[in-house]
C-alpha cells in the first residue's frame, strides 16, 4: 500500500487471474469484520492488481482484500452512493460485481444510457454530475462475463444539485471547442481554464454574466495565440464567482477531457455504443 495523492491511496496485491477481489474499508480497526464498508470490486485479468481508494475525510483507514465465497450468485450492486442521496460534481460510483463465470466487463447506465465502462483495475467510476440536468436520476450497473453473459445491479436513485452546469460538453477536440453552461449563480464573473496534461494551464478566457448564461469558445491555441498540438489531451474547467458588492463565492467546477486522439468509440459486448477517454 502506498499513498497516491493527499486524498487517495494505492493498494496491490498478487492474485489468482480470472479471480475477482473485494476492498473493504474502516477507519476503526477495532470494528469486526461485518461492520467494515465494501469500497469496490476489482478485475484480476493479471497477477498484480493495483487500485486507488478515496482517503478524502479519513485522516486514519484500514484496508483489507478478500475473495468473496458467501452468498448466492450472480451478485452485481452499487456500494456507493446510496439509494435517494443528494449529489453534485464528480461523484465515485463503487461497484461489487460477483458473477458466476469470469468477469469481462462493467458498464454503468444512467437514465438507461450508457455513460462508463470498465474492464480492468477496480471496478469504481467516477461520474460528473454537472453534465447532467438538475434533477433525479436513475443509476445502475450490469456485468459482463466471457460468455458475454450480462447481470444488471437494482437501481437507485440520484438528486443531481450542481449550481453551474455544462450539459453538452464537447469530449473531442479538432481546434474548436463550444462552451456553453448554465449557472444558477449571477450576476457573476466566470473563468475558462484549459490545463494540459502535465498539469499547466494554457489558456484562460475570462467574462461575465447577468443572466446566469456562460458562452464561449476556445479556438485551440494558448494564451500567446499559438495553436496547441491537436492529438494531445486537455482538461477545460470554468469556475464561476458571484459578485455582490465586496463579497465573493466561489461556485462548482465543471471539467472536459479533450483530445482529437483520447476519445475512442465502440460497441460493447451488447452492440452498445461505449466511450473512453485514454
């Protein structure tokens, strides 16, 4: 085990291939077992598993990993969030995915569309709420065996609540990017960032708004007006303030992954189409 980030650790392990694992969690290591929350599954396609767990809020944890034998088969559900949970931003969606035959995949549906697939590492999304209307939603998995066997999860429920909104964010980058968002906040002042994938901010593109109405574009070049390396990725966030009198707020952030090469699509086992950001 090792620590990832401030927020986030790395655990590994050696495994059986073809066998799948379960991470459990706790911050009191004097809790028995059946007290410890299950964080997500993980895929085991090789002989070292490597998975990073959230450590944001738990300044002590304990981290076990276990293969699950008890229960009837097939068992696909949602650790996290909970059923009737209110949201907003990037929310991580834990998954446990036990199924008779070898596990292939997972793929998460929101509103009965395809939004994310995995299939290898732990089985965790990690889900922008922001890109969504305001609202409730339905959430669920299903897993995928080598027979292309496919177990959906119950369902749950989510209320998205995000005060800035980017409903149509473009994942694909060709020179033109369209900005348009909606913020619940304004009069206000917003600022678009584009960070390159060493972590550098490129561009920024600043403005204001009466009505609550953010648009613009980014042409793809830097903020010297050089045109950026279209095959390469790039995260774009607008972060907006709301300005009244001497007070300001600081409101949610909303973020791209842009690319003319880091977007792929293609049809899963199921002839869905999928898509992933490399």
């Amino acid at each position: 085990m090792a620590k990832d980030s401030p927020i986030t650790a790395q655990i590994n392990w050696t495994n059986i291939v073809g066998t799948s694992y379960r991470v459990w969690f706790t911050p009191d290591l004097t809790k028995p077992f059946s007290l410890w929350s299950p964080l997500e599954d993980a895929f085991s396609e090789d002989t070292n598993v490597l998975v990073s767990v959230s450590t944001a809020g738990t300044p002590n944890g304990f981290f076990r990993v276990q293969i699950p034998t008890n229960g009837t088969l097939p068992a696909v559900q949602i650790f996290s969030p909970t059923n009737n949970q209110t949201v907003s931003g990037t929310i991580a969606v834990g998954v446990g995915a036990q199924i008779t035959n070898q596990l292939q995949g997972v793929n998460l549906y929101l509103d009965d569309a395809l939004v994310g697939f995995i299939d290898s590492g732990g089985i965790r999304f990690d889900l922008d709420t922001s890109h969504f209307e305001n609202g409730a939603h339905t959430l669920y998995v299903a897993a995928v065996d080598t027979a292309n066997n496919e177990v959906s999860s119950g369902a749950i429920t989510l209320d998205f609540e995000n005060p800035v909104r980017w409903l149509d964010a473009c994942s694909m980058f060709n020179s033109f990017v369209p900005i348009d968002v909606d913020s619940d906040i304004y009069p206000a002042d917003w600022l678009v960032s584009v960070t390159d994938t060493n972590g550098t901010i490129v561009r920024t593109i600043s403005g204001s708004t009466t009505d609550g109405i953010i648009q613009t574009i980014w042409d793809g070049t830097d903020d010297n007006g050089q045109p950026l390396p279209v095959e390469n990725a790039y995260q774009i966030t607008v972060d907006v303030t709301e300005t009244s009198g001497s007070s300001m707020m600081m409101a949610s952030s909303l973020a791209s992954d842009s690319g003319e090469t880091a977007v792929s699509s293609a049809e899963n086992l199921q002839g869905v189409p999928e898509f992933a950001v490399q």
